[in-house]
C-alpha cells in the first residue's frame, strides 16, 4: 500500500522532465509560433492595439519588393563567405599542427587559449579598437604611409566598399577561427591511430593521411562547425552595427539582414510585424541550407555504396 504524501515512482521521469519542458514551451516554443503570427500581421509598437491583425502574406509582398532587403540578402552571404572560407583553412592547417604526431609541438595548449582569446573580447571594443586603427590618422596608415612608405597618401578605409567588406570579414574570421580550431583538433585526436600506422606501413605520405584519412573522419565535425557557422553568419549583426553605424555604410556595403530588420523596421517605425517576416525568411533560409549540408555530409548507405562500386567495375570493363 502506497503511504499518503508519497509520489508513485512511475511519475518520477515527467517530474524531472518537467522543468526542461516548461522552460522550452516559455521560453523557445511560445516565442517560435508568436514570430511566426507576427510575420503575417501588422503589428505596429506604436499602435494602440499593438497585436494588430492578420493581414496574409503582405509583409512578404513588401519584402519580395524591397531593393534594399535584397541588398542585405547578398551583402550578408558574402561577408559570411569571405570569412568562413579563410576561416576554415586557418583552423585546418592549425588543428592539424596541433594534433600531428610527426611535429610534436611542445606548450599548445598556451597557443590554444592565445588564438581563443579575441572570441572573449566585447564587440564593443573590437569595434572601437578596428575603428581606431583604421581611422583616416590611425596608425595603420601612419605605417603604410610615413614608416614603410607603401602608400603615397592616407586613405579612409572605412568609406570604400571593398575596404569594409574586407574589414568586417577580417574581423569576423580573427573572432572565431580560434574556437574553430579548438573543434578540429578534438575531433582529430579522437581518430584512433591505428588508421595512421596502418598507412604508415602501406608508405603513405602525410598530406595522403590528411586527405584520404582525416578529412573523411573529420566529416561530421566540420559539418557542425559549417552549420553553426552558418546560423551564426547569417546573424551577423554586432560587428557591422558598431564599425560603420546603423546604415551599413558605405553604400549599404554591410548591411545585413539583421541590420536592416533593426535599424529599418524595428527602429524607428516600430513595425514588429515586417521584422517578424525578416525573421522567419531567415529561419527557412538557414534551414534550407542546413538540410542540403546535412545532405552533402551524410555518409552513403550500402545500397549506394554498391552501385558506386558497380559503376567503377563497369567502367574498367569499358575501359579494359
């Protein structure tokens, strides 16, 4: 017989479940289907009712129109490239001479936290810091100009478009390679080194190992450094806010999606509804991008693996 005020171990689980479960409904559900009711109505903050009403697929309308909401599509995917890209080969070359048994390298754990640390700096004094040095009289052009002599007049770096791709790019990838690195190498010294040695003993060089052996190991690591290098590219919002303002200056050159779902829709025509719509276009794009990284990644059933294989013996026999 159960005693009174004892609780039946079957309810155990949902007790301890229970707060993971109303945290996530308040917290991450809820704010998930408000956005998307939001997206397709026009709720205004500076509305008396400021919920407003359903209005159908306008807010897209407006945005399938909007130059500028296109502009901050493209400007958005290029900064993220031209940062990731350079990214990822950094951190590979470094997670490989990290985790390499033919280097040994002595204290890297010391370089480890040397290249993690500029992903603890603020943005706000990364922002200031660029800012400076890039400045019309920064020191940056007192060395290109009056020390090494490499330029014959100063320049603005922050006025020309070029410039301040490359700079908002620039600091992107000096943020995060260093955690990106810490990632690889994890995922490299959990390869177990019985596949080396076996390609040691067959005479395989080192970049063969790296390319035939740890790349394809390495597959699902670099899958999840993409995605959430992804997410948190097209994102990008911070960096690019704080070096040239709320515009994206010059000529929109970095004004991203989330710049432009504050600065144009949010503040100052509070139109909570438009920013909804930017939100859920970008929630479909990084999921539609996702799904087909997640494709590309996937390792190919056996069924695929034997008509690939069935492929190549009918090539040879062509061949032959």
């Amino acid at each position: 017989m159960q005693k009174r005020g004892s609780v039946n171990k079957d309810y155990w689980g949902y007790i301890f479940i229970a707060p993971f479960v109303i945290v996530f409904i308040a917290f991450v559900l809820y704010p998930i289907y408000n956005t998307f009711w939001l997206a397709f109505s026009d709720s205004n903050l500076t509305h008396p009712n400021m919920r407003g009403e359903l209005i159908g697929l306008d807010n897209f309308r407006m945005l399938a129109n909007s130059n500028m909401f296109r502009t901050a599509i493209a400007n958005t995917w290029i900064i993220w490239m031209f940062n990731f890209i350079p990214q990822m080969i950094l951190a590979l070359v470094l997670a490989a001479i990290f985790s390499s048994t033919t280097f040994k390298l002595k204290g890297t754990g010391m370089f480890k936290a040397i290249y993690y640390l500029p992903n603890l700096m603020m943005p706000v004094t990364i922002a200031a810091l660029f800012s400076y040095f890039l400045d019309f009289h920064g020191p940056l052009n007192q060395l290109l100009v009056a020390t090494t002599g490499l330029m014959s007049e100063q320049r603005d770096f922050l006025v020309h478009v070029f410039d301040t791709r490359f700079t908002v790019s620039f600091i992107q990838t000096w943020l995060w390679f260093g955690q990106t690195a810490i990632v690889l190498v994890a995922g490299m010294t959990s390869i177990s080194p019985s596949f080396y040695e076996s390609a040691m003993i067959d005479g395989a060089t080192q970049p063969k190992m790296f390319f035939h052996i740890t790349l394809p190991l390495l597959k699902p690591v670099m899958l999840f450094v993409l995605v959430t290098s992804l997410v948190g590219g097209l994102g990008m919002f911070d960096i690019p806010m704080l070096l040239t303002g709320t515009w994206g200056a010059p000529n929109n050159s970095i004004l991203t999606i989330n710049m432009y779902m504050n600065n144009r829709r949010v503040f100052p025509a509070g139109m909570i509804g438009s920013a909804a719509s930017i939100s859920v276009v970008l929630f479909f794009m990084s999921s539609f991008v996702a799904l087909i990284l997640f494709r590309l990644f996937r390792e190919p059933t056996d069924e695929e693996d034997a008509k690939r294989a069935e492929k190549r013996r009918r090539r040879k026999g062509v061949n032959v």
